[in-house]
C-alpha cells in the first residue's frame, strides 16, 4: 500500500476532540456543533471560506484573511451579517472559549444559509448566512517532501468558477487530488488551460532554478497570501523571483519545489509523476524562505 500523507497532516492531539465550535453567534461543543440538511453549503457546496493560522498568540495576517472573505462574499452576493470588526472578534473569541495560545487552525465558514426548499435556486436561502469557525490544535508534521503527479483537471477560467474563489465546493480539487491518489502521489500538481504549470489541489506551487524562483502569473490559481509573501520576501531579500508561465519541462529539472499555504507554510516536493525533483528532499532556496516566513509571523 503507498503510504499516502497530505500537505495538510499535523500531529495527533487529543485535546481536538473536546473543542469549541462557533456557530451562528453561539460557542458550542463539537458534537452540538451542527448544520441544517437544507444549508446551502451541504446541500450545493454554495459557501466561501478562509483558513487561518494562530502563531505565539496572533493570528498570521488575520485582516488579509477577513478582506478575502469579504472579496468571496461580495462576488457570490454571499450577505455576511457582521462586521468585518465583528467577524474578527468571534474569531477570537472562539479562541478564547477554547484557551487557544499557539498552533491553532481556524477554517472559517460562511454559507448561504438554510434553504426553504431542496434545490438550487439562491433565492431558496432566505434566512441568512450560515457562519461556522471550526478552530483545531495543530502542529502541521510531514514526514517527507510531497509526492505530486500531474492530473487531467484543470485550473479553469475565471468566467468558469474563478479559482481566485475559495468556495465550499472543492470538487475540481478533490477530483484532482483523488486521480493523484489513484496515480501513486500524496496530491494533484494542476496545470491551466494552456497546459502551463499552475498549481495544486490545495496549494500554491514554486519552482527553484539556478537560484531563481518561479511561479504561475497567478492567472488561474487561488490569489495565496502565503504566495504573496513568499513572493514580497523574495524581492526583500535580493532573491529573484517571476512570477512567468512555465511547463513540466522546466518542472520536472527544477533544482527545488515546494508548496505555499496557510497551513503548511512552505512545504516541499520530492517528486513529480515519478521523477526526483532536485535531491527529493528540501532545498536550500526553500529553507531560506521558509525561515524568513517564519521571521516574518513572528516580527
Ligand atoms: C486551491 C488553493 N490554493 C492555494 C491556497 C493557499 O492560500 P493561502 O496561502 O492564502 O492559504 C488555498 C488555501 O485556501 C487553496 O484552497
């Protein structure tokens, strides 16, 4: 059996079992934290959400974050009832019900809301928003570079579903993902409508050649905040990076590649459809950029 791992493995923790989950206003328990059967992002993955990360008592670039939501919101005429101000507090005070200091992950959710009848139509939610923040202990854990392999989904036009979208329904990437799987690797490396390469199902994707980084334009891939800080700490930091169209080509002889995300911060790759990428183990670039990422949560 090939041992699987995900960019999204942490370690075990038992105290996620008795967490506090924030649901439409009230903090409840893990087992009362439910949803209706008629919420839009059950019933039609018809949501958008963030993923958010707790350092040393601060949540890394938590106005990003709350600005992208509304983005989402405002383009799906997804109504948040709240503030961003409001929606930041019930961020942290579901930290605090939970006496969350470090290592937390937040995923916070915001649907159409409960429907009145079973079927698509938007005008069926009437009764506002559905918003969940579900917040976890996590100490991200990989126990080697990612194994990627190429797969037929593609990273779609704007005028399809815009990636730029952090939408409930995730079935391109999980149709993606699942074909990665089927092939022998951890995750989908995605390509765009020109076959260049973009990203994957869940990240944001860099190359290192001779010392330079490269990623997509950014065209058809989620706008990452990580991307973007990679990239801001790059030209801070005299190392060159473009942000260009490239292909499995200069993939596949890449001297480093690694992942950007919220959650794993900068993970590496180890492989691409079977081929050793670099030594198959971390680069120099990426240590060096994970470690001024790291600086940069902290400062
Ligand atoms: C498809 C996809 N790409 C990239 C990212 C990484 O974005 P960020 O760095 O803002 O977490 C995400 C995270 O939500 C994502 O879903």
């Amino acid at each position: 059996m090939t041992d699987h791992v995900s960019t999204h493995a942490s370690e075990e923790d038992i105290r996620n079992e008795a967490i506090l989950i924030y649901v439409d206003g009230r903090i409840v328990s893990k087992r009362d934290a439910v949803v209706s059967v008629y919420d839009s992002g059950f019933m039609l993955g018809d949501g958008v959400w963030e993923g958010i990360r707790l350092y040393d008592g601060r949540w890394a670039f938590v106005d990003e974050h709350i600005d992208r939501l509304f983005d989402a919101a405002k383009c799906t005429s997804t109504y948040i009832a709240m503030t961003k101000a409001a929606v930041k507090q019930a961020l942290l005070d579901t930290q605090a019900a939970n006496g969350m200091t470090t290592d937390a992950h937040a995923r916070m959710m915001v649907t159409r809301g409960v429907k009145v009848r079973p079927f698509q139509h938007p005008k069926l939610s009437q009764s506002g928003p559905t918003m969940v923040i579900i917040m976890e202990h996590s100490k991200p854990k990989l126990p080697r570079p990612i194994r990627l392999a190429t797969v037929p989904h593609i990273r779609g036009l704007p005028m399809t579903q815009d990636p730029k979208l952090n939408s409930h329904s995730k079935l391109n990437c999980i149709l993606a993902c699942i074909a990665a799987q089927k092939a022998g690797a951890d995750e989908a490396l995605m390509l765009d409508v020109h076959g260049f390469v973009n990203t994957t199902n869940a990240c944001n994707f860099f190359i290192v050649r001779k010392g330079e980084v490269w990623t997509s334009t950014g065209d058809y891939c989620m706008n990452g905040i990580t991307r973007q800080k990679v990239i801001d700490l790059c030209r801070t930091n005299g190392i060159p990076v473009f942000e260009r169209n490239f292909s499995l080509y200069d993939t596949f002889s890449a001297d480093e590649a690694f992942l950007t995300g919220t959650f794993g911060a900068q993970t590496p790759v180890g492989e691409l459809d079977g081929r050793v990428i670099g030594t198959g183990q971390m680069g120099p670039v990426t240590e060096r950029l994970r470690k001024l990422y790291k600086e940069l949560v902290a400062a």
